[in-house]
C-alpha cells in the first residue's frame, strides 16, 4: 500500500473511531466522511472508498435516509467486489 493510499485509511481510521460514529452530528460525520472518501478517491484507495461509502450508508439509515443509505451500501459492496 502506498504512502498516499494508508495517509488516506489514516483519515478514514478517524472517522469512524473504533467502528462508532458520534451520531448526534450526522452532518459532520457526512463532512468528514465525504472529504475521507474525496481523499481515497484522490489516492486511488478503493479498500478505504468502501469503507466511506459503508459509514455514510450507516449515518443515512440512522438519519432516516434508507435509499441514500442503500445508494452508499451498494456503491461499498461494487468497491469490495472489485477489491
């Protein structure tokens, strides 16, 4: 793995702080996971990019957002497929 790739599961490893999200501020869960994926993205880190997309399916579902949570479900399961 890349220097880039790990600086990027790095970030990522923040977010999600242990497997627990502080989910009293969803929406800086989101700001925070949307800039960790656009870093995985960059980084061309696809293990971390289904990892973003599980987290922000799970923030979704908890919002009471169930088809974008299912819309980041799915885009993590294609990059773990892939992986």
């Amino acid at each position: 793995m890349g220097e880039t790739q790990h600086g990027a599961l790095a970030r990522l490893s923040k977010c999600v702080q242990g497997g627990r999200f502080h989910f009293a501020r969803e929406h800086t869960e989101i700001a925070r996971l949307s800039e960790a994926l656009r870093e995985a993205e960059e980084a061309g880190a696809d293990d971390a990019r289904a990892d973003a997309h599980k987290h922000l399916g799970t923030v979704h579902v908890l919002r009471g957002e169930p088809g974008e949570g299912l819309r980041q479900y799915e885009r993590g399961l294609s990059l773990y497929e892939a992986t």
